[in-house]
C-alpha cells in the first residue's frame, strides 16, 4: 500500500477523530504526548507506527520520543490485543504473593508470555508494574476488573469461563 | 536581566571551598580538584543523575546524593569518599557489567573506555553477580557508525547530545527497567533513520564502544569530545 493511500485512508478513519480531538483540545502542544496515546489505546486498542508517526508528526514531537512514551508505560500496547486480556500485577507485593506462579501457568497451558496473544486471537497476556492494589495481592485485571488474591486455579477457572463464552 | 548568583562557602572532603550557588557540587569539586568518579555525566550536555556513581554524602542528609544533580548550600559538608560510598559505586559498576556483554579483549573502545577506566581506578575486581549474557543485537546499518547494544550502559549521553546540542533527537531510550535500549527513531534501522544527520555527536560522547566508527579494530576507537562544551556555549549565544 502507498503512503498516500494509508493517509487518506487514516484521515476517513472515525477513530482517528478522537486522537485528533484529544490533539485540539490541548491545542497540539508537544505536552499532549500522552494524553493523546491514551486516546489512541482507547479507539485503536493498541499503537501501531504509522498512528505513532502521525502523532509525532501533528504535535511537533521527536519519532523516538514516541516510541519511547509508548513502550515505558505498561497501559500502552504495540500490538493488537486478543478478545480478552489478562493483566498480571508483577508488582513487588503481588510477585511475592504468588504472581510469578501465575505466569508460570500462563506459559504451561496456554504458551503465552507477556505482552503475546494467543494464536486464535482469544487470550493476551500483559503485566503491570503495580495497580496500586497491593492489599488484594496477587492481583489481576480480568478485562478492565480487578480481582483479588488470585491463584493459577482462580484464573484458570477465569480463563475457561471466558472460552465457554459463560462470562 | 540575568541572575545574580551569590558565592556559597562549603566544605569538601575537609577542604574549604566557595562556589556559586548555581553549582552542582560536582563542578565545585572539579574546580578545586577534588575527583568524584562520574560516568553519564559529561561537561556540555544537562545533568541526568542516572549512572549514580557520584554519589556523596551531605552532613545531615539521610541518603547519599548524587554530586552532579546537588547544588551547592552554604555551610555544606561532603565527603567524597567512604567506605560506604565506595561499596556502593563498586556495586553499581558489578551490576553494568553483568547487564550487558563487555568483553574487553574483544571491544573497538578497549583502553580507552569509561567504564572499564572506572573499573580500573575503584578497584573492581571481580563481580559476585551472575552475569545476564543477554542476546543484544548490533546494528550496522548506517554508512559510518556502528551501534552495539552489547556494551551500551545507558548513560543516556548520545540521547542527550543528539537532543539539546545537534537538535535532532534521534535517539532515546525505549522500554523500562531491564529491557531498556537506546533506539533510532521508532525503533528503525540507524542507516535509514530519516532524522539522523549523521553528525556523529553520540558517537564520540558515548562512553563505551557501544556506538563507534566503522572501520576500528579493537582498541582504535578514540572518541574525541573537546568540541561539546564550546559547542554548547556558541549556541547558546545564538
């Protein structure tokens, strides 16, 4: 695909009116980095390049800047997620508690390790540095929830509820 | 108008010293030839704080500080060096080398390098660490430079200096805690990076043979950075 297709094919994009909303409303001020990536996440669901060069481009902000926003925080992904998303706490509290087992199981039943989705697209797997949750150790954000005191049976249930479609 | 900044006395190591009040506390001892071991810091690019090894202790502070990121107080005390002190940077110096591959015997930067410098001068002799071995690529795909992430320490100098002295910035660091990189761009090719100017600037600040010229063999790469300080200065009267 040509550049210029890929452009205008942006531009027709609905989604791309809230990245571009987010944009205005800090009036496309280098200091929208983040708050634009934000919106990006939330109508794309990830950040590809091409969306990181646009915003690049729209707030006057370095390309390797970007990218480096974008992969220090752990809300942001590069890759599209699957139909579900686990997000495992490996903050200090909740890796003591037992988080470490929990991703041991993540890589035994189901191959996954951090920040991949599974082939059929069903399960992405990512972590956290800390939720801010530390007393419900060891925590997880079953898509958008957080769950408390989580086992690798308690997610596994989880997990398998989701793939009989009963939640 | 410009400030007026107002001469500050202190003591270093036991030695009276002044100072002005916009000083770190590194470039007041580096004024009066007191050594403090640094690595990310260089002179004509901003202070980082990163590489911790100028840590100091400040009477009355309950942590050490870092020299070059202080500034200077009236009636301060430092000490330079301590016992402490000097665990601490032999600590921070064992954990570089276990996080990346430096193999001397094998590196374009060999004898004239600031780590393995470092390494030498505080005495490092061994690393109780296990070392990581982590697969690091090399990315040779500019025309003149060389960028081996095997032996890059991320002091953050090249990000630095292609950010506030060349005015490109090309490179920043990627990612966090142990899967941080220097990248080129978003995370492209160095040959193809349509921002870089080829100026070399991170090349020659570069502390190790992380970043070096194409064509060295071991032990030839000599970095070459007197002209960033009078860099800084000619374009900060522009």
């Amino acid at each position: 695909m040509s550049k210029e297709i890929k452009q205008t094919s942006l531009k027709e994009d609905r989604r791309l009116r809230m990245v571009d909303r987010t944009m205005r409303i800090y009036g496309n001020e280098p200091h929208a980095l983040i708050e634009t990536l934000h919106a990006v996440q939330e109508s794309y669901g990830f950040i590809d390049t091409d969306l990181m060069q646009y915003v690049a481009e729209k707030l006057g902000v370095p390309l390797s800047k970007v990218y480096g926003v974008a992969t220090f925080y752990h809300f942001f992904t590069l890759k599209p997620q699957g139909e579900h998303t686990c997000v495992v706490c490996t903050g200090t509290a909740c890796y003591i508690s037992g988080a470490k087992a929990i991703m041991d199981d993540f890589a035994k039943k189901y191959d996954l390790l951090p920040g991949e989705t599974t082939k059929d697209n069903k399960l992405s797997l990512l972590t956290a540095r800390c939720l801010g949750a530390c007393g419900l150790a060891p925590a997880i954000v079953f898509d958008g929830v957080v769950a408390g005191k989580q086992t690798p049976e308690t997610v596994s249930n989880t997990i398998e509820r989701w793939f009989k479609n009963e939640l | 108008m410009k400030k007026v900044s107002q001469i500050q006395t202190l003591i270093i190591d036991g030695k009276e010293v002044g100072g002005k009040s916009d000083e770190s506390i590194l470039q007041v001892a580096k004024e009066n030839d007191i050594f403090i071991p640094t690595l990310c810091y260089l002179e004509g690019l901003s202070d980082y704080g990163g590489c911790r090894m100028c840590i100091v202790e400040v009477k009355g502070m309950p942590r050490l500080v870092p020299a070059c990121t202080t500034l200077i107080r009236e009636g301060m005390e430092v000490t330079t060096n301590s016992e402490k002190i000097h665990n601490y940077r032999l600590s921070i110096l064992a954990l570089l080398f276990t996080e990346r591959n430096h193999i001397c015997s094998a590196c374009v930067s060999n004898g004239h390098c600031e780590l393995q410098t470092l390494a030498l001068k505080l005495g490092l002799t061994h690393v109780e660490f296990p070392y990581i071995f982590p697969k690091m690529p090399v990315d040779a795909t500019h025309d003149r430079f060389i960028a081996d992430h095997n032996r890059c320490v991320l002091c953050g100098r090249c990000v630095r200096a292609c950010h506030e002295v060349e005015g490109a910035h090309t490179k920043d660091i990627m990612g966090r805690g142990i899967t941080s990189r220097v990248i080129t761009d978003l995370k492209e090719s160095w040959g193809s990076s349509k921002t870089c100017t080829s100026c070399g600037k991170c090349v020659h600040v570069c502390p190790t043979g992380a970043l070096t010229e194409k064509g060295k063999s071991v032990a030839e790469m000599e970095k070459r950075r007197q002209f960033l300080p009078y860099l800084k200065l000619m374009r900060e009267r522009r």
